[in-house]
C-alpha cells in the first residue's frame, strides 16, 4: 500500500496528550507542512496560532469548555440561522 493510503488508513483522532514541550524546529516543520496544504482556487485562507505558554493553553481550553456547554447541538452560530 502506497505511504499517503496508509496514513489515511491508519489515522486515529487522538483525546490525550502528553505534556512534553514540542521543540521549536518541529513546531516550524509542522506550520511549513501545513502553509502548503492545498486549497481551494490556491487561495490559503488559513492563519496560524502557536501558543506556548501552559496558563493561555488553559485559558483557551476552559473557554472552549465553556463554549461546548452552552452550545449543546454543536452549531455555531452561522449554522443556526440557516436552520
């Protein structure tokens, strides 16, 4: 089986993370995978955020948090107008 099957094939969404700190480069190498992703009409709409420090990861994860449970159905707010 050719290696970009594979990967499709054998991906799994990961829930738990570990705490260890991600070098710099791999952070660097991961963002350089990611701007040459492809898009629609090449247009690259994308911005990206790394955020580092553990109290604003768990800032972002508490209002996340908070977010999902006020937001029962999942929708966010663009998709419950058209309902």
């Amino acid at each position: 089986m050719n290696e970009v099957l594979s990967a499709i094939m054998d991906r799994r969404s990961v829930r738990s993370y570990k705490s260890d700190k991600v070098e710099r480069n791999v952070i660097e190498q991961i963002l350089e995978a990611a701007r040459w992703a492809p898009s629609g009409n090449n247009l690259q709409p994308w911005k990206f955020v790394v955020v580092t420090e553990a109290a604003v990861i768990g800032s972002l994860a508490e209002s996340k948090l908070t977010w999902v449970q006020s937001n029962p159905t999942g929708r966010n707010s663009r998709q419950k107008a058209r309902a």
